[in-house]
C-alpha cells in the first residue's frame, strides 16, 4: 500500500513561498517608498540634501514638484523633488568644504 500527502500539501507550500515573498521583498520595498515620500513631502527652505546623483545642497526655493539647491555660492540647481534622494543634519556641507 502506498501511501501519499495531502492534496493540500503543494498548496500550503505556495502558501508559505508567497509569504515569504511579501515579508522579504515586497513589504521593506512599499516601506521605504512610503518613507521616502514623508521626506519629500517635508523638506524646508534651508535644508541640507543630497540628490540621487550624488550633488549636495541647501534648499532655497520649493515650487510645486520642483527643488532648487544652491551647491556653491550663486550656482544653483533645479531639480525636481524626486531627485532628491536624502536630508542631511545640518552643518554637513560646511564640515565636508572645510
């Protein structure tokens, strides 16, 4: 007599595998765009960012979906806000120029 598994057995499996999937991949991923998003949508007049290209700045005007980051004196960058990547704690500019 042979003996055989569950018919629900390859289906827990999938089970298992896909939930797996969502805590390992896809739940960190939605996290850290949701985080992102709260870090664009409260940046401020004055604050130090660095852009997804690697520029560091100081914010000095935020118009609609735009940033503008000053980079040096009178050298000015506009970018849209997506670009920008993280903020910086403050003096972080002035203790890499220094």
């Amino acid at each position: 007599m042979e003996t055989t598994g569950s018919a629900f057995t390859p289906l827990i499996f999938l089970f298992t595998f896909m939930l797996l999937l969502y805590f390992m991949s896809i739940r960190p991923q939605q996290k850290r765009a949701k985080e992102l998003q709260a870090m664009i949508n409260d940046l401020e007049k004055g604050d130090e960012v660095i852009a997804a290209s690697g520029i560091l700045g100081k914010v000095k005007e935020i118009k609609g979906d735009y940033v503008a980051i000053e980079v040096s004196e009178n050298i000015t960058f506009k970018l849209q806000k997506n670009a920008i990547s993280n903020t910086l704690p403050k003096g972080t500019i002035a203790s890499i120029n220094s």
